[in-house]
C-alpha cells in the first residue's frame, strides 16, 4: 500500500504537521510531496492533504492541483 502526504505550507506550519503524519506512518511506502511542485499521486492508495487556508478556502495552486 502506498500512502502519499501532500502539503502546500506558507509559513512552514503545514509543512511541520505533514512531516509528523509522515513520520508516523510505520508500513507500506510512502512519500511526502511539496503540492508546489505539483507532484503525480495517481499511484497512491491513501492521500493526506494540508495545506493553508485564505479567504476560507485553499490557494489558488491547491485548486487547481486537486481538479
């Protein structure tokens, strides 16, 4: 099983709680993914996304990422 976590951090906030979701993964593969980088997951079982609120919703790069 593979499990992807996937963060898109402003001020390093997100990006500390993703690396602490990833390090308690303890089986199967996994990968930690800046959504910066607009990273491929369609070959992951389980995705766990962060990223930052504005305006009450996501930026405009996790939108699109996530269509």
């Amino acid at each position: 099983m593979k499990f992807v976590v996937a963060y898109r951090s402003l001020t390093g906030c997100t990006k500390k709680l993703a690396e602490a979701i990833y390090e308690s993964i303890d089986e199967g593969e996994k990968e930690l993914l800046d959504i910066k980088e607009r990273p491929d997951i369609s070959d992951a079982d389980i995705v766990a996304l962060g990223y930052y609120v504005i305006q009450g919703g996501p930026d405009d790069l996790v939108k699109d990422w996530i269509r």
